[in-house]
C-alpha cells in the first residue's frame, strides 16, 4: 500500500514540484529545476518520511542526453566521458549514501540496458536496479514481508 505522504514532506517537497507534477504517491516530478534534486534533496526528503518503509525510483538518465546536455553547455568533447563517469559514479554514491543514512531500502527500475554506465554505476554502489516498475515492487513487497516476519519473531523472542 501506498503511504499519504506527511504535511512537513509535502511543504518541504512543494517548491521542488513543478505545476505539472503531483505529491500524491506514486509522487511524479515530471522535471526539476535542478536534475541533480533527484539524486540528493528529494530521496533524501522522501526516505526521511515518518511514514514511508522504503523508496521505489525510476531511473532514467541516459549517457547519450548527458552527453547532449554536456555539449550543449560548451564543455570541451574530450572532457565529457570523464565528466559523464564522475557525475554518474557521484549519484551512485549519493544515493547509497542516503540508504545507509535513513536505514531504509531504496529499490530502482528502469527500461534502459544494464551496461548502461549510469545503471553500472547504481549497482556498483549497491543501489539495486531491476528491468521493470513490477519486478522493482515485488521486491520491495519481499522486504516489507521480511521485515513484518523479523519484528514478529523478535517480539515472540521476548
């Protein structure tokens, strides 16, 4: 079951959500202001909910737009595969970083290939990524089922 999120997420949440956007869970950001919200602000918002167990994220950060993006703002062709590794292993990092910090599972999907450097790098960093939105809930269901049977038996242990 999906959580409502709390008032205090939802007003930290508001200036990050575009009009287009909603706050509902499944919450859709559409875009942000500042892509790199996605990997730090947000998640480290949401998993810090009172109300919420876990994160399920879609990842969708293709080399190829990164590249494009890149090129875009002038930076030298020669510099971009260094570039693109540095910001994709930081996000990595970030994220993994922010599971240990809450103590709460954060499950990833996407539709792009595994040896895409992005998902390499998410993996690489224990952030796990499975190939579908279905396959990424059921796993998230299973950890939930586990952690009701762990608190059940540490309760009839006592």
């Amino acid at each position: 079951m999906l959580t409502k999120l709390s008032r205090p997420t939802r007003e930290k949440l508001s200036p990050l959500v575009p009009a287009t956007g909603s706050m509902n869970n499944p919450i859709d950001l559409t875009f942000s202001k500042n892509p790199l919200d996605y990997f730090t602000v947000i998640p480290d918002m949401l998993l810090e909910e009172s109300n919420a167990d876990g994160l399920l994220a879609y990842f969708l950060a293709p080399g190829q737009s990164i590249r494009r993006t890149m090129e875009g703002m002038g930076i030298a062709p020669d510099q971009i595969p260094q570039l693109t590794e540095k910001l994709f292993d930081d996000q990595g990092k970030s994220l993994a970083g922010l599971m240990a910090k809450h103590q709460k599972p954060l499950i990833g999907y996407t539709f792009q290939s595994h040896e895409e450097l992005y998902v390499q790098k998410l993996l690489r960093h224990g952030v796990p990524v499975l190939p579908s939105p279905e396959r990424a809930a059921r796993a998230m269901a299973a950890l939930v089922c586990y952690a009701r049977l762990v608190d059940k038996i540490k309760s009839n242990a006592i």
